[in-house]
C-alpha cells in the first residue's frame, strides 16, 4: 500500500461510497507499477491514471456513472 492510498484511507471511510474502495486499488496498483521498470509498466500506469481521473470525475458528479449491466 502507497503512503498516498494509506493516507487517503485513513481520511476516507469507504462505506460512505464504494467507489472509494476501487480508488484505493487503482493508488495500489499505481505504487506497484511504480516499482517494476519497463516500458509496459509506464503504459499501465497512465492506463490506471485515466481509470482514476474517470473514477473521482464520477464521484465528483462531473461524469455520469457507468451501468455495469453493460458489456464492456
């Protein structure tokens, strides 16, 4: 777990949204691309990034939530 998520967890309770949880794994899967090298682990991490930044924008009521009924 990232100092950031750690942090974020601490500050946030979850239950108060479930998206928040899934922002927790996202920050933990960033720190742990972050400790590999390569050039598919930059890719990973931008890909999580725009995962993230559509995540918080649907939090934040700036995006209509996906219906996860769709295929995707």
């Amino acid at each position: 777990m990232s100092a950031d998520s750690a942090a974020w967890r601490a500050h946030v309770d979850a239950a108060t949204d479930p998206r928040f949880e899934r922002a927790f794994a996202i920050l933990d899967a960033v720190h742990a691309e972050r400790q590999r090298s390569g050039e598919r682990c930059v890719t990973r991490i931008l890909q999580l990034r725009g995962e993230l930044a559509a995540l918080l924008a649907e939090v934040d009521g700036r995006r209509a939530g996906r219906d996860t009924r769709e295929t995707p």
